[in-house]
C-alpha cells in the first residue's frame, strides 16, 4: 500500500501521530545510515581511495541526514505541544475529582460541611481559570506555557513559584468562600483575622521569595548567555524531566533538592489548610527557613553551572607511520579544550554546527562516525584539516560551539614547506 497522506511530517488535527511517526523514521534512518558509514560501508568508489575525502563525504551524508532530523524534530515538537494542552486540562480536572472524592470520604461519619463546600467551589473556580487560560496559550502547551522557559525546556524557579502562587490563591478563595457564607459577627472577625501577616508571615515570605528567584534566575541565566558565560541550546520539546535534571538530561543536585523541599512544605501547608480552613496556613518558620536555604542553593547553583569553552592547546595530528613535522596545509590539527559541545548539543544537527576559525577561513568540523555516536567532534577535542587558503605563517584559531559562543583565539604557525 502506498504511502498514505497523513504520513510524514502530518501536523493537522486529525492525525496526531503523523509528527511522531515522520520523526521516528526519520530518526531511524539516519541512526542506520551513521552505523553503516561508522563500519565502512556505504561509501562510493570515487571518494574511498582518499581518507580526507571519504570522511568530509560521510560528513556532509550525515550532516544532511541530520537535518532532516531536526526539521523532524521541530514538527513533531511543535504538535506535541499543540496537544498538550487538552491533557493539562484533564490533568486539571481529574485533581478537581479527586479533590471531590477525599472530601466525600473524609465526611463519612462527620457530615458535610460549609468548608467542605467551600474548598470544593475554590477548586472549581482555580480548575477554570486554568482551563481558560490553557486554551488560550493551547498552541504553547496549555496551562504549563508560563512554566516553559525560552530554551523550550520546562522551568523549574518557575514551576516551583507557579505551585505556591496556585495555593495561595486556592487558599485565599477558601476564606473568602467561609466569609461569603458566614452569618454570625464573631465568625467573620476570627475569618478576617485568619488572613492577619502574624498567622501567615512564613508562607508569604516563601511566597515572594520563590516567585523572587524566578524572576531572578531569569534574568541571570539571560545576562550570563548574552556575556558568553553559559551556553544554551533549545530543546525540540520540554520534558517532565526538565524539572529535575541539567540541559544534558543528567541529575542535578540544586534543582532536585529545590523541588523535593518545595513539595514537602506544599504538603505540609495543605495539611494545615484541610485542618483550619479558617486561617491561612501557618506554615513554621523552621521550614519555611528549609525552603529558603533550599531556593539560596538552587540560586547558587545557577551562578556556578556552565562557563565559556576555552581552548588549552593545538597540535598536528599524526597517525601511527607518519613523521614529526611542523603544521602544514592539508594537514589535520587536533584542537584540545573544554567546553565544546553545549549541554543538551549532543545530537547530529548540534554537532555539525560547530566551526573553527583558522586565520580568515571558516572550517566546519566533520562528523566522524563510531559505533554508537561520534568520536570527533567531543567536548574535550577537535579534529579538523588546515585548509589550502590558509596563508602559511603565524594564525589564530578558535572555536565557534553550537551555541554560538566563541573560544578564546589561539596562536599557531603553519609552515610552508
């Protein structure tokens, strides 16, 4: 059967798969092609005689097949995203039940209650507005576009002060349900007074210090990226594991540890609100003090992470037979440093993005296939040819990364012999 018209790249609204299927197969073909060309095989008989030659052929092969990939990529992210948003809303939704069902099973035996009411009608009102405000951004992944950064990966200062922001305003639309309804004097003063800065000074600190480091963190990462201190590349899609892991997808400590301490203290306050809806909750200064040495370390950590990729030297490269010899035309250099492949620029596309300046000529570093992935370029060392145009003498060298960030230039002399 031949190819139906969903297949491919297909975005539209009845075929939700078609995105994921193009890039899986895309994926899958360019996985087959960089295994073929790591074994040897593949290559036409024009090119294979020349090392130099076959490997900037698999280079570019591969460079284009990677492309395709990213295209692949950026659909399938795209419609992911445009999904998501009627996923959040029943996520949304179904908190509001079970919100419904503990209430149901908490008043057997104790009878429904006014607060009982109450704080079923603030989940309703906070499931709706959340519901709005989902479709509105629907293109951008629903309610969870606020929490999605700028690198399209999910924000974790963000989705912490989301959740306090969220509680609060559930907290705040109980009371004022219990005073709406409330008949008698004495019980709306004690209900006015449940909202007094002495009962509710350690969750508003909490409050405005982790919408604080939002904003903050925000502003730190933007400056340190524009200053070439951190490097950043977007990601095809945000993941729930963004919360808890660095650019690359490897744990980290700082944002862990901010998570797990916010959601204990967000528990902890619920308890309080389920046991005196009267009042905000009274969260204890020594864990509201937790959650403040928890958002320093998370803001530490964001000062500490990334730096700018620097080369350390630059030296011919020999393979086994050749002569000593000074740095000729024609020869390849192998560039030793850190800091070459970004966090999270791991893929193809990435890779083959990176550039070195040698003196006025621009040489994009090749991909050299191995078993499983690529053992030029790496994050530590460089392999590329010294191009004829280079005039012989003193030049600079520097690397230009994925991201875009430049390398400090370092000096070299080709020879003319």
């Amino acid at each position: 059967m031949g190819a139906g018209p969903h297949d491919g790249g297909c975005t539209c609204g009845d075929c939700p798969h078609g995105a994921r299927a193009g890039h899986r197969r895309a994926v899958a073909e360019f996985l087959l092609k960089r295994e073929e060309f790591a074994s040897g095989q593949g290559l036409p008989a024009a090119v294979a005689h020349s090392p130099s030659a076959s490997r900037q052929w698999v280079s570019d092969e591969l460079t284009q097949s990677a492309a395709v990939v990213a295209e692949r990529g950026r659909i399938e992210g795209e419609a992911w995203l445009g999904r998501l948003w009627l996923r959040t809303a029943i996520v949304v939704w179904a908190a509001v039940i079970t919100l419904l069902l503990v209430q149901a099973l908490t008043a057997i035996g104790t009878g429904w209650t006014v607060a009982r009411t109450v704080g079923l009608l603030a989940a309703l009102l906070v499931g709706a507005a959340l519901t709005g405000a989902g479709y509105l951004h629907r293109a951008r992944g629903g309610t969870l576009a606020p929490v999605i950064g700028e690198d399209n990966r999910l924000s974790t200062s963000r989705a912490i002060a989301a959740s306090w922001v969220l509680f609060v305003v559930f907290a705040v639309l109980v009371l004022v349900g219990r005073l709406a309804a409330a008949s008698d004097h004495r019980e709306r003063e004690a209900l006015i007074a449940g909202l007094e800065l002495a009962r509710g000074a350690g969750i508003v600190t909490v409050l405005a210090v982790v919408c604080g480091i939002a904003v903050l963190v925000r502003r730190v990462v933007g400056l340190r990226v524009l200053g070439q201190r951190l490097q950043k590349v977007r990601a095809h899609r945000p993941r729930a594991a963004d919360l808890l892991t660095d650019d690359s997808g490897r744990g980290s400590f700082t944002d862990i540890q901010y998570v797990i301490i916010c959601a204990v203290a967000l528990a902890f306050a619920a308890v309080r609100l389920a046991r005196r809806p009267d009042q905000l909750p009274d969260l204890p200064w020594g864990l509201a003090l937790l959650v403040l040495v928890s958002a320093a370390t998370y803001v530490a950590g964001k000062y500490a992470e990334g730096g700018r990729p620097v080369i350390l030297s630059v030296v011919r490269s020999r393979e086994a037979g050749d002569l000593d010899a000074p740095i000729r035309n024609g020869d390849d250099i192998e560039i030793r440093g850190a800091g070459f492949v970004p966090p999270g620029a791991q893929s193809a596309d990435r890779l083959s993005r990176m550039v070195v300046r040698i003196g006025p000529v621009h040489v994009h570093v090749p991909l050299v296939p191995v078993a499983g992935g690529f053992n030029n370029p790496t994050d530590a060392v460089l392999t590329v040819p010294v191009p004829a145009d280079v005039e012989p003498g003193k030049v600079e060298v520097q690397v230009v990364t994925a991201a875009g960030v430049e390398t400090n230039r370092y000096a070299i002399e080709v020879s003319a012999d």
